[in-house]
C-alpha cells in the first residue's frame, strides 16, 4: 500500500527537476512571463525617469474649481478658535494662479430666479374653486382671505335661508309639564290612573299591565306600569329615566314629562325640568312618609329648588295618598302649611295651588267626589285636571334664532338620523338648512312634526312634515353625512350666519349656592347640567359675592363661598359645550353645578368667552 513506501531512498531533487515545474519555481515574480499587453501597466524601479514628465505638475491632472467670490463676508472668517483668514481665494493653487476665462466669470452670469413664497391657500375641506357669478342668495360666498377655517366659522360664514313663519292664531296652547317628587311619593301612578281616565289607555291595555303586575307580585303597581315601560323599572318599581306621555284637554295640550324620584336619578331629573314649562309637585300624606321625602336628603326639598333654578315659575302641589289618613282635613292643612312657607320664602314660587287626590283610587283627578265622600265635606276647590287648565300659557319665542335641543337619539344611519327635540326657539320646517353644534356638521331637515304620540310606545321617526315653533316636542329628520358617537342629548340645532350658536368653553355665571356641607372655592371640580347636557367643569374663578335681596357687590375675590350665598363665578368647561347668555336664550342659560351626588349651586349666565 502506498503508506508502506521507502521514503528513505526517495529522489526528491530528480521529482523537483521534473516536468514543467522546474522551470516555474525557479524564478521569482519579475522573471515570470507576462502577456505583452500588461506589462506596460507596470511599474520598473531601475528604469529612467522620463525627460516629458518633469516638466508636468500637478495641476495638469487636477481639474480645476472655478473661483467662488464671497463678496464682503466676512463673517465667515471671524471665528474665535480658528486662524485667520487665508491670503488666496478658495479653489485656487497655491503655486500657479491662472486668469479665469471672461466668459466664465461669475459677475457675468445670469442672476438666479426668484422664487416667490407660496403660502397654504384653503377655505374648507374641498379643494378651492373659482367663485361662480351665481347670485344665488343659498350659495355660500368664500371667503376671500383664503385662510383655513374650521367648521363652526363656516357655520358662521355661512348665509340662512329660511321662512318667516307665525304661529297660527286657533289650536290649543301646548304646556310642558313635568312630574317630579320623592321616591315611591306615587307619581307614575296618578299619571297612569289620569291617562286611564282620559281614555289614553285602552281596556286590553290595562288588564294585559294587571296579569303582568300580579304575577310579580305588584298589584297596585300596574297604573304605573303604563309609564315605567322598561324590565328594570317595573321590577324594581321606580322611575329610572323620562318618562313621555301626551294628552289633551277642552282647553290645552300637556306633554309630560315624568321624572324619577330617587336620589341616584337627579341628572334625569334636571333634564326633564330643563324642558318644562310648569311642574306637578306629587307629595305622599302618609305620616312619616311626608316628613321623609321633606327633611334633609329627601328629594322633596332638592327637587323644589332645581324647579325653580332651571326657570319653572308654575307649580302645583298634589297631596298624594290622602285616602290612607282617612281624607284627613288637618292632615292636608298640616303638609299645605309646612310646603307653602318653604315653596314661597326660600323656593321662590309666587302663586301654588294644592290639590287633595289619591293616585291609586283615582279620586279628584278628573271628576269631583260623588256626595257622601270625605273629601266633599271639607274640601270645594278644583280636581287635578281643572287645576292644570287654569295654568296660563307659556311664553313662547318664535321670533328669535333658532335652537333645538336634542333630547334623544331615535334612529341612525351615516346620512340619515330621526332625533327627538323640543324647539327652545325660533321654529324649523323641512328644507331648512341647519347645523348641529358643537361639531358644526351641517344638515338639511327632511321631515319635522309636533310628538304627539301616547304611552303606547314612542315613535322612531317623523311622520309629517309642517311648520313646528318654539315651545313644541318635535319629531325631526335631518339628512347629512354623520357620525355613530358624534350626536346624543345635548347637541344644539340651529342655522348658520350671524345668529349661529357658538359653543364655549368659559363663561362667567350668576349663582346661588344649595345647603352645602363644604364651602365652595377655587378650583372645585363639578358637573355642569344645562338643558338636556351635561360636562365635567371646573370653577377657575370666584369673581365677587352679592346681596341676594338687592344685587350690591359684598366682597370681590373671595376665598370660598358657603351656603345659601350668592355670587358671580366663572366657569371652565372641558370640552365645547352649547350655552349662551340668559339675556339670549333663556334655556341655553340656565345651569346647575352637582358634585358628589349633592347640587351645590345653580344660576344663570351673564356672559360667554367664545
């Protein structure tokens, strides 16, 4: 095998001397044969130098950098930690300078354009086109200093169009009427048991809620249940959120409002007031009952002056219950006597009428006791429904701007939505172009018409298109391009140009502080409940104190303001929220500050910073 070779008398000089590779080896890397083509590319140390190169420079291989003249700066040379200027001009050989050739010399070229500067040209989110010689007064006229404005200053910009319209002199006065009290004081049942006798509900109807309410175990409950139309509510047997009806009589139209009792529910409360134009009062006789729903954290008390503060001057006191005491005359006169002195010394209610009734029997709501009756022994005045007809009319606006408050949303698609809206001002028909604050997105009214609907259930959209004014519950359809999250309760519509609404976020705010436990100071952070809205908000400013009997300025700058005290305060919103000064629109400047679960002030609002 081949490991087993004799290396010992192995030739190796005759193997290295063999073939080719003899030759090879041999020689170093200069003796190596080279192609004739690359060996003038290489470099021979022992050859001469050649005579024609020593008369080459540098220069010759080197592509010379025309000259750059800077003039008279200096600046560039007049540092601290550098040497000074150099004595030849950039771009030049230190050793041979040549002439620059006169056609290239840099005073002869020509000057380098100007450019003008180009400044951002936008009025919307369109690109801008040329005005059009239409004088077609719906055309909205662009705004020629070509600035990028935001929506609610198009909103502004832009031109109304609209009908004056006046209210029809014949029909029925039209009143909002509100239901508030303590919890459990049997609201919803007497506007049930009213609706029944009416003629509101029908038989089916109401045998259908009195199956339902026994087999809960809730007999006595299924008047309310004509209101309380909700699982939640009917199981737990309270008013959680607005409950709407609607009825007529020989001389009005009512649309009620029945708002919840219990403490949790104020906020809804709030809204329901903010909407009314007079309010039912419901109090329970009971013993104990009474003094329960009136003394401290009651809602009895709470509830009257939150009527009051949101501009409600029209008050009716309905003595509840009164069949469980018998009918008792001293029962009646006692609570009449304890409500009338709170109602008109530190509510502020100037005219009150009391009314004896029982909800769950239905006595004195519609028709007056038959003879034999308790209650016709001592008592002659008016049953519940005559008391309602003696109201007088609302004030009605219908010549100022335009402001619809949104109450609830019925149905939504991206360009369509039915909302449910009562009219603060001004007054609305189909074809109107409006906008609806505080996003400013523009929308034109398909269909508008008075809510008239029963406690049947409520409608979804507007069935009817006609000419609704101020002071109305309206159905209103609007078309446009919307967002899912974008509108709720709170948005306000109304139309463009000058008497557009502009929402804020600052405004100073005439005040009268509640039977608060902790004084009020700077910085204290709340709840900002007008009309149907509500935002966080802060108090930024304690202004000055005031004499609540004659207005005089007691102290400016206070550092704190306690109870039943009175004030100018300026409040920070954290977002835009839709309010005006009371001396523009009554409803949009009213608020109530809540913190805690307790009111602590409400009052109006003397100006807005925009």
């Amino acid at each position: 095998m081949s490991r087993h070779r004799n290396f010992a008398n192995y030739d190796y000089e005759e193997d290295l001397l063999s073939d080719e590779e003899a030759d090879f080896y041999g020689k170093s890397c200069e003796d190596a044969p080279l192609t004739p083509g690359a060996s003038q590319y290489l470099y021979n140390r022992n050859a001469p130098f050649p005579p024609a190169r020593a008369s080459n420079s540098v220069d010759d291989f080197i592509v010379e950098e025309e000259a750059n003249e800077y003039g008279e700066d200096e600046e560039l040379f007049q540092m601290n930690d550098v040497a000074p200027k150099p004595k030849f001009e950039l771009g030049e050989s230190s050793e041979m300078k040549k002439p620059p050739k006169p056609e290239e010399k840099p005073q002869d070229l020509p000057p380098p354009p100007v450019i003008p500067a180009v400044q951002q040209l936008r009025i919307s989110e369109q690109t801008p086109v040329q005005q059009r010689t239409s004088k077609s007064p719906s055309r909205m006229t662009p705004n020629l200093s070509f600035q990028k404005l935001s929506a609610i200053e198009m909103a502004v910009a832009s031109t109304p169009m609209f009908k004056r319209r006046e209210r029809p002199k014949v029909g029925k006065d039209s009143v909002n009427l509100v239901i508030v009290g303590h919890v459990d004081a049997g609201k919803s049942t007497l506007m049930g048991h009213l609706l029944c006798q009416l003629g509101y509900v029908d038989v089916k109807t109401l045998n259908k809620y009195k199956q339902e309410a026994s087999r809960l175990g809730k007999a006595s409950f299924f008047y309310a249940w004509i209101l309380d139309m909700t699982e939640e509510e009917r199981n737990r047997g309270v008013t959680m959120d607005i409950a709407r009806a609607y009825f007529e009589t020989e001389k009005k139209r009512f649309n009620v409002l029945d708002a919840p009792g219990h403490k949790d529910f104020i906020p809804n409360m709030i809204t329901g007031a903010s909407q009314s134009d007079a309010a039912l009062l419901v109090v329970n006789a009971t013993p104990g009952e009474f003094e329960t729903g009136f003394d401290r954290g009651g809602q009895t008390r709470e509830h009257a002056l939150l009527l009051r503060s949101l501009g409600v001057v029209h008050l009716i006191v309905a003595v509840n219950k009164l069949d469980t005491v018998e009918w008792s005359k001293n029962r009646f006169d006692e609570v009449e006597a304890i409500l009338r002195t709170f109602l008109q010394k530190q509510a502020g209610f100037s005219k009150i009428t009391f009314v004896p009734v029982s909800g769950l029997s239905g006595d004195n709501l519609t028709k007056k006791p038959k003879d034999g009756h308790l209650l016709t022994a001592w008592y002659n005045g008016p049953t519940l429904i005559e008391a309602l007809e003696s109201l007088p009319p609302p004030e009605r606006t219908e010549d100022l701007p335009l402001r619809i408050v949104v109450n609830d949303v019925l149905k939504l698609t991206t360009n369509m939505i039915s909302l449910s809206c009562k009219i603060e001002a001004g007054h609305v028909e189909a074809g109107d172009k409006v906008f609806l604050m505080p996003r400013a997105d523009a929308a034109t009214v398909k269909g508008v018409c008075v809510d008239d609907s029963s406690a049947s259930g409520p409608p979804t959209t507007a069935n009817a298109s006609e000419v609704c004014f101020s002071g109305e519950q309206v159905l209103i359809s609007l078309s446009g391009t919307f967002e899912a999250d974008s509108i709720g309760p709170g948005v306000v519509i109304c139309r463009g140009g000058p008497d557009c609404l502009v929402p804020c976020k600052k405004f100073d705010a005439r005040v009268v502080v509640f039977d608060i436990l902790m004084p009020i100071i700077k910085g204290t952070k709340a709840e900002l409940f007008a009309h149907s809205m509500c935002v966080p908000c802060t108090i930024s400013l304690l202004k000055y104190t005031l004499n609540r009997s004659n207005g005089e300025i007691l102290k400016e700058k206070p550092r704190h303001l306690i109870k039943n005290s009175s004030a100018v305060i300026q409040i920070t919103t954290e977002s835009l929220a839709n309010l005006e000064a009371y001396s523009k629109c009554k409803a949009l400047g009213r608020i109530t500050l809540r913190a805690a679960g307790q009111t602590i002030a409400a009052g109006i609002i003397d100006e807005v910073y925009p």
